[in-house]
C-alpha cells in the first residue's frame, strides 16, 4: 500500500493522475495545479526527510 500511495505522489504520478483527473471530468487548469501541488509536496517531503536525516550539507 506505501508503495502505490508514494508512486502516485512522485513524480510519475503524474502518468497517473492526469488521465484519472481528466476522465472524471476536471477542468485541465484544475488538473495541472492538482498534479504541480502533489508533486511539489512530495518533494519537499523529501527534502525534509533528508534534513531530519542529517544527511544535507548546508555549504551546497
């Protein structure tokens, strides 16, 4: 379940849920900021995963 959840969140989630949200009817506009929102989340998810982690090095 985590696996389909985080590829529908990354970035080839977009594969996924552009068609889906095209079909049920949203407007393309709609869909587009849909999709930049989502994957924008995961990415920063990410980038605070690695902060926790310790693992960022400030001087880059």
């Amino acid at each position: 379940m985590g696996g389909i959840i985080g590829g529908l969140l990354g970035s080839n989630g977009g594969f996924i849920l552009v068609p889906l949200l095209l079909e049920i009817g949203v407007t393309p506009q709609v869909e587009s900021a849909t999709t930049t929102f989502v994957m924008m989340f995961s990415s920063s998810l990410s980038v605070v995963e690695f902060f926790f982690a310790q693992a960022v090095s400030y001087p880059l």
